[in-house]
C-alpha cells in the first residue's frame, strides 16, 4: 500500500473527510507528543479522531515505533 492510499484509508477509518487527509500526512512522522492535545473546545476535527487516522496509516504503512521515525 503507498502512502497516500493509507492516508486516505486512515483517515476513512477516523471519520475524517477527503479535506482533512492533509493533517493525517503532516503528522504521520511526527511523534504524538508534538501535536497530540485535546483543547475540549469540540474542535471539529478534534486532535483525537486525527490521531486515530495517523495510527491507522502508519499501521497499514507498517511504520514502528515513534522513536524511529
């Protein structure tokens, strides 16, 4: 699978609409600690539901541990 089909199956995955597929690719390699915060202001997308699409992507990527990245 390439980068863009996981993305995009991360982000279906997620609930996350074609528009924010971006945010899943710009964190993909950046470890959660630099952008992971739920502010609980519903922000719609939250952080969160984007995690869960980057953790997908990666996993169908077949990316490790953050540390390796």
């Amino acid at each position: 699978m390439n980068e863009d089909d996981a993305i995009a199956a991360g982000a279906r995955h997620a609930g996350l609409d074609e528009s924010h597929y971006g945010y899943v690719r710009a964190y993909l390699r950046q470890h959660p600690d630099s952008w992971v915060f739920c502010c609980g202001a519903s922000c719609d997308p939250c952080v969160l539901t984007i995690q869960r699409a980057v953790d997908k992507a990666r996993a169908l990527l077949g990316i490790g541990d953050y540390e390796a990245v």
